[in-house]
C-alpha cells in the first residue's frame, strides 16, 4: 500500500516535470521566434523556383505602364490607344529628344524623376533579370528602359550640357489633350556650367552607370558609350556644384531638390560597381561619405532623396566582398550597413525601433499625402533587396536594439506592402491599375481619359477632365498615388493628389514584384 503511493506520488511530480519542460520549451520557442528565429541561417536558395502567380500577374501588368508613358515614334508598343508623339521634341536645340517617358498624367518630361526611374529599373533588372525572365519580362523591361536611356544620349550633346526638361509645365498643365495631338509649345531646358544642376547631372549619371551594367553583356559597345556619358556627367556635377532648384527656380513647383549630396553619393556607388575604380569607392567612404551620408540617420527612399538606396546599394560590398578595399574604405561601408540595418530596423512592424509613420489599421508605411504609395512601395524594394542579401550571404539576423530578425521578417515586410496595393486594403481594391476585379476608374491621366477619335485642341480636352463617364482608355500598370493615412480613396479624374500614376512609380512597383514572383540567390556581383 504504502510502496504504491510512493510510486504513485513519483509519477505524478514526473508528469509534473514533463509538463513543466514543454511549457519551458514552449517559451523558449516563442522568445527565438519573436527575435528572429534560430540562429542559423536559413538555405540559400538556387535558381528561380516556382513563380507566385499574383506577383507574376502583377508584374505583367505593371510592366505596360512604361509603354503607356512613352513619348516619340513607337515601335511594336502593345498599348492600342496610344500613337506617335513629340517627334519634334528638342528641335529648337537641333537635337532629338523624342524619346523618352511622360512623367504622369501630363506631357512633360521632367529628367530628374526620369533619371531615378531608370536608375532603380537597371538595379531591379541587375538584382531580379532571372525573376523576370521566368515570367517572359527581362526584354520587356530592358527595352522600356533603353527608350530613357537613347533619350539620356541625346540630351547630353556636350561634356558640361545637359537637357534636363521638355515642355513648359505652366503652359502644359493649362491644356487637357492627347499627346499624339497636343500643339502646345515644347521649349527645352538646359543645365550648364553657368546654370548647373548637381542633383540632375548625378542622377542621370547614375542612371547610365547602372544602365551600363544591364547591356554590358549583350550589347557592350551601347554599354560603353552609356558609361562614358555616366562619367562626364559626374565629373560635371562635381565640379560644378550647385542645386538645379536654385539655378532654375521653375522646377521647384513639380520636382524641387532638397539637396545634391545623396545623388553624388548614389552615382559615385553605381560608378564604382560599373567600373570598379577605387576612387568611386574612396569618394563616398571618406570626405564626401562623412559629409553627405547622414550615418545613423535612416531616411526614406525616393526620387528626391537617395540616401537609403545608396546604403542598401554599397551594403552589398560588405556581404559579398570586394578586392583591394584599404581599412578606411571597409571602415566607411560598415557605416553604410549600419544605417542599412537602421533602415530596415525602422520598417519591421514589430522592431522596438519601428517607424510610427504607417496607417494604424493595415500598417501601410504612410508618409505623405501626395502620392502616398511611392515609400511604402520604396521601402519594400530596399527591404526584399537586403532579406536575399542576408539569406545568400547566410546571414542569419538582423539585430534591432534587443531583438533580432530574420531575412523572412523582411521579406513578409516587403510582401504586406505589395499585398496591400495588389487589393489586400480595407477598400478591398488594387491600387494597379488593371490588376484584380476593382481598381480606379478615374485615373488623373489625359491619355487615358480621352477617346481616341476626339478632336481635341489645348482646352476643349477640358470636358474629358469634368466627365462623370469611366476612362475610356485603361492607364493599365500605373500605379496611382494611393490612400489617405485613413485609408480612404476618392476615385476622382480631378483628385491628381491621389489618382495619378507616374512613371517612377512603376520603377519601383516593378521592382518590388521582381523581387517576389520567384524565390532566388542574390548575384554575387553585377559584372
């Protein structure tokens, strides 16, 4: 009896000490998830697997935009109702400056937005050209942006000129008409040595640099001219700085800089991958680094502002390595990192450093009401980039004060963002134009909105603006500007503040779909 109770009584603490040791277990569990998971980096994955249909569907769309926004005579170009257009475009400078892209709803070509689209198309196609070969868009993507890039050619005729607009944005935005018709004037303005423009000479100079590596392969002789233009154009907004906002006060109203620092840093980085000359490097690890980079500041990414981009960009140096990189030059690109990570420590929702600028309910990152989608989108591009940067380097956290994250934290960081665009909102609608069942109807675009066989001159187009009827003509691939912080949409021709696509959106939106219709190893280097 007596021998019986104590055998008894030794089970029960038994079961007693199991319970205890999976309830243990169980905690333990949850912390490690909760700051990152295991320690150990997840696989490297190979090839392209098997493609997401959403995204791939997506991309497809998104990529059409790029064919809707461009300007001179079109060549196999798949939208139905666009034509030919500002085939005199650069005339009264004895240039052709016919190519090129629309920068939204209306007809100007602004070079410093046009600049940062093709920048951040040549690093999506760098970084994703296998995704997107999977899904038949590699070529689509290349051609769209070698039509910027012919453009880029043109409009710099001489060591120290740049044409940086076409078209007077107070009398283009008086006129609401197609482009094919449009007999509005198109002046052309340029940068100098007299009237520089850092900020637009670096951007475009990174454009060609980054460009340059995207043809290197398969058409080294266009590669090397892009790459010569990249290199004159540094030289020239180094030499000559000064802000193109302030030599050119008109711009200020549409695309205003706040500074040229960023943009010397980004083309000096994209210079030193295309090159692999020292001084590129040497350029934005010491002085210039120190004086433009903002180390231990995170800032967001967009076409203003690219200082978030260039840190991701030379992050890939200290993952993947470089040759002959002196201390001081390591000591610089940890820098980089650090305020990579800073970044991206910022940007995940559960990070003890998150950025507070989201909407509350859906945790879109919400930063500005005019064309609210471009950071969320951004954000999510540069967040995909580093998630496979950390995965292929096998790098299994990332630290964020006292937690740790993984390279999937990131990457299901990057898919909300994209989610909530492609319709996974509280108004259960895509902000992609053409994507899903819903998606805005009365997008702020004169093309779009306008039949092909109306005739119109500058201001009778007007009664398409103010017409209650649907675009007749779908802007498919743009991405509008998107929600209030409320999450709210006004589906209005005239609500330009959130229903109009531009061109450097699709950079991005088309980025951040490449980065996840395929699983992929990152590329160990762009040559």
């Amino acid at each position: 009896m007596g021998e019986k109770s104590r055998s008894r009584g030794w089970c029960g603490w038994f079961l007693v000490l199991v319970i205890l040791a999976l309830v243990v277990g169980a905690v333990v569990i949850t912390v490690r998830k909760k700051k990152g998971g295991s320690d150990e980096a997840a696989p490297v994955p190979g090839p392209p697997g098997a493609t997401v249909k959403k995204y791939a569907d997506a991309l497809k769309i998104a990529m059409q935009f790029f064919d809707v926004q461009k300007s001179g005579k079109l060549v196999d170009n798949g939208i139905s109702w666009r034509g030919d257009s500002a085939l005199k475009d650069g005339s009264e400078a004895d240039l052709d400056l016919s190519k090129g892209m629309y920068d939204a709803g209306d007809h100007m070509k602004f070079g410093f937005p046009m600049a940062f689209t093709a920048t951040v198309l040549s690093w999506a196609i760098l970084e994703y050209g296998d995704q997107m070969d999977t899904v038949n868009q590699l070529e689509p993507a290349k051609d769209s942006l070698k039509w910027i890039t012919d453009y880029f050619i043109n409009a710099h005729p001489a060591e120290n000129v740049l044409y940086i607009q076409v078209g007077d944005s107070k009398a283009d935005h008086k006129c609401w008409d197609r482009p094919e018709v449009m007999t509005e004037k198109r002046p052309v303005t340029q940068i100098n040595t007299t009237t520089p423009g850092t900020e637009v000479a670096a951007e475009t100079a990174a454009a060609m640099a980054s460009a340059s590596l995207v043809f290197k392969k398969t058409d080294p002789t266009y590669s090397d001219k892009l790459l010569k233009h990249a290199q004159q154009l540094f030289t020239f907004a180094d030499k000559y700085r000064h802000s193109y906002s302030l030599s050119i006060p008109d711009v200020q109203t549409y695309y205003n800089s706040t500074g040229y620092g960023d943009e010397l840093l980004w083309a000096a980085s994209w210079l030193y991958h295309a090159t692999g000359d020292q001084s590129y490097l040497q350029y934005v690890t010491e002085h210039n680094g120190k004086a433009f980079a903002q180390w231990g500041s995170p800032t967001w990414f967009s076409w203003d502002n690219k200082l978030a981009g260039t840190q991701v960009l030379l992050s890939r140096l200290s993952f993947f390595g470089s040759k002959d990189i002196s201390s001081s030059q390591k000591s610089g690109l940890q820098m980089y990192r650090k305020t990579a990570e800073a970044v991206m420590c910022g940007l995940l929702p559960d990070s003890p450093t998150a950025t507070e600028s989201r909407t509350e309910s859906s945790h879109l990152i919400w930063v500005s009401e005019w064309n609210s989608l471009q950071h969320p989108v951004a954000s999510a591009f540069l967040a995909a980039l580093y998630s496979d940067y950390m995965l292929t380097s096998r790098t299994a956290k990332l630290s964020c004060n006292r937690d740790s994250f993984s390279p999937a934290d990131l990457r299901k960081f990057a898919k909300s963002q994209a989610d909530y665009v492609l319709g996974d909102n509280p108004l259960k609608m895509s902000f992609l134009v053409g994507y899903g069942d819903k998606y805005p109807q009365y997008v702020h675009h004169r093309g779009a909105s306008i039949p092909v066989d109306a005739k119109t001159r500058c201001t009778d187009g007007f009664q398409w603006l103010d017409s209650a009827e649907p675009n007749p003509n779908v802007a498919i691939g743009g991405l509008v500007g998107g929600p209030f912080k409320n999450e709210t949409y006004i589906d209005s021709r005239n609500n330009s503040m959130q229903g109009e696509p531009t061109t450097y959106n699709s950079a991005v939106i088309v980025g951040l779909l490449s980065s996840l219709v395929t699983t992929s190893s990152a590329v160990l280097s762009f040559t």
